[in-house]
C-alpha cells in the first residue's frame, strides 16, 4: 500500500522545522526561506482574484440552475447556520480571546525582521479582489439567469484550471511557505507566543464545535419532533468519515446514508446533501472566523466590529463552491483577509498554518450539520 504524506502532516513538519532552523540556520540560508516567501507571496496576491472568480462564478450559475422551493429553502437554512457560527464565534471570541491570549506575542515581526531577502519579482494581481467578488456575482447571476451554455463551459474549465493551480501549485508549496514565516518568527523570538496561541485556539474551537453541533440538531429536533442527542449520535459515522478523508465531497455517500437513518426521505436526502456539501460551511466559517480573529489580536490591529461583521457575510458567500481539497476554503478567504481586515502576507501564512491544522474538525462539522439541514427540509416539506 503506497503511503500519503498528507497535507496536515507536511504543514506540522514544516512548522517544526523551521523552528528547529531558526535556532541555528545561519543569516544566507534564511535570506534563501525569505526570497522564496516574498516570491510565493507576490503569487498569492496575483492569483487570489482569480481564485474567487474561478471558484465563486461557475458555483453561483450552478445553484441558479437548479432553482426552485427546496433549493432556496437547502440554501437559506445553510446561509442561516452559516452566518450562525461566523458571528456566534466572534461574540465568543470578544469574550474569551482577551483573557486567553493574554501574554501572547502582542506585535508579529515583520517579514525577515532584520533580515532582507536576496531579490523579488513583482506579480501584480489583473484586478482587485473586491472587483474580482463583484464580477464573479455578474457572471455566475448572469449565468444562471439566461442559462448559458458556452459562458458556463467556459467559465467550468476556468474553474478547473484554478482547482489545478491550488492542488498543483499552491498546496505543495504551502509547507515550504510555512516554514519561511516560522523560521523568520523563531529568529526574532516571537514563536513560543504563537505557539502557545496555536494550541489555545484549538482547544476552544473543539469546544464550540460541538456547542454548535447541539445548536443545529436541537433546531432540527423542534422541526422534526425527534430526539437531537439520537440523530447526532446517527450522524457521528460522517463526522468520523470527515475527519479522515477532509473533504465534505469525499464524504457524501456516508453523510448521505447516515441521514437516511435520520427518516429523511432518500429522494429528499439525495438532493440536499450534495447541495449541503457546498453550501453549507457552518465548520469551516467557525475555524476563519476565530483564527481571523485572534490573529489580528495578537497582531495589534484594532478591526471595528462592523468591519469584522462585514467580512463575515462576504466569506459565507465566497467560500461557497471551494474546491474539495484540504484548505479549500481558506484559499477562497485570503482576498477578503487581505482585503478587508488588513492581513499583510504574514498574518495571511499564520492563518493558513492554524485553519488547515484544525481542517478536518471544521470539514466533519460541515458534513455533521448537513445531516440537520435535511431533516428540517424534510420536516418543512413534509407540512406542504
């Protein structure tokens, strides 16, 4: 059996080592790590329009496609549960944040700290990413609305050229990214603060999973008359499923026949699922929203809560139709991260290291929760 060195234990080993490197490594072999993390940043920032427009276009068309009562009913209650959890975390997080990383790193080194790499090569990005939302709104409304055929193959293939680009490009590199930020943070001394932050930040995102796990399902009790404890004990073989494969795609036929069990009618089921599998980001939008957050304390920056708010309605939006491959949707995020809260590419490396070192948590929460949104549709449905 040939073994796969996945994502999540490359991330690990390349946080590892750079922080074993930056006790020893001398300044020209962290001036190399620097070059390539200014060059791997610059693109990023090329590429991250055209990640959102790429992902978000061709997924927008497709849900207007299959327009009708039960979509809009699947969509509203997963942009519901979304939004649930992006500013149920955030409320958490003004609470418990403040106390917990008290004593953490305040301010993160700049890029190289006294060290500068060797060269750059700037790669500026063919549009901004507020424009690049804007259009992939245009195109994918448009899309669905005269039901067009050549722009949508177009815009598929597109989308396939974007997905090969992260899993081709972006992911392997990622760990080499990874490593760059936290040699340059050991160097400086800040490491330990981060790290403490790290582990802190997964111990309280656990916990709220499973705060709005019994949320959704006791929703999904009052709507089917059922016991929430017994359908989430049903759903617990998807959530383990998740875990490995993280991929809410990966997952589908066990999610799927686990929601069956649930009494929801498979028609029903077969539909809404798949649906969910996209749509529904309720895990995913916790782990961004709390990383986003204590990354931007630690960082000093002081983000208005009506900034943080509007960031949080956008990424439920922008996530959507991320591909199925491990940090899928915190490569659609880093626009409005940049963007909108002001992430440098730092701050922007950190998040990614933290959101895809809790990615099959968010990943089984996502599939788990879909499971409650089809027995509210078809307790809904049911009532017609």
């Amino acid at each position: 059996m040939k073994f796969k060195f996945g994502l999540l234990p490359r991330v690990v080993l390349a946080i590892a080592l750079g922080v074993a490197c930056g006790f020893f490594l001398p300044g020209w072999a962290t001036r190399i790590a620097l070059t390539f993390n200014v060059i791997f940043g610059q693109f990023l920032g090329f590429a991250i329009p055209l990640l959102i427009l790429g992902l978000v276009a061709p997924g927008i068309a497709d849900l207007g496609r299959n327009a009708g009562r039960l979509l809009a009913l699947t969509a509203a209650l997963a942009y519901a549960f979304t939004l649930f959890s992006g500013f149920g975390t955030y409320l958490t997080g003004r609470l418990l944040f403040p106390a917990l990383l008290e004593g953490s790193v305040a301010v993160l080194p700049e890029e190289g700290a006294a060290l500068a790499p060797y060269f750059t090569v700037e790669m500026p990005p063919v549009m901004g990413v507020m424009s690049a939302l804007v259009l992939a709104f245009v195109l994918g409304l448009g899309m669905a609305y005269i039901r067009s055929v050549t722009l949508k193959a177009a815009m598929d293939d597109f989308k396939r050229i974007i997905e090969l680009v992260i899993l081709r490009v972006i992911i392997p590199l990622l760990p080499f990214y990874i490593f760059g930020i936290f040699l340059s943070m050991t160097q400086s001394g800040q490491v330990a603060g981060v790290l403490d932050v790290f582990v802190k930040l997964i111990a309280v995102i656990f916990c709220m999973t499973v705060v709005l796990l019994l949320v959704q399902f006791s929703v999904a009790g009052l709507a089917a008359r059922k016991n929430p404890l017994k359908m989430l004990r049903t759903m617990l073989t998807a959530y383990m499923t998740a875990l490995g494969t993280q991929s809410s795609a990966a997952t589908i036929p066990v999610t799927l026949a686990q929601t069956v069990k649930l009494g929801v009618r498979p028609e029903l089921a077969s539909f809404v699922v798949p649906l969910c599998a996209t749509i529904h980001l309720s895990g995913s939008m916790m782990k961004i929203t709390a990383c986003a957050l204590a990354v931007s304390m630690i960082a000093g920056l002081d983000i208005p809560a009506s900034t943080f708010a509007g960031f949080i309605l956008l990424l439920a939006v922008t996530m959507v139709a991320a591909p199925g491959v491990p940090g899928g949707a915190i490569m659609a995020a880093l626009g409005l991260l940049e963007s909108m809260l002001g992430f440098d590419e730092t701050l922007a490396g950190l998040m990614i290291a933290t959101y895809i070192a809790m990615d099959s948590f968010g990943t089984a929460t996502n599939v788990t929760g879909d499971g409650a949104v089809a027995v509210i549709v078809d307790a809904i449905d049911r009532r017609r």
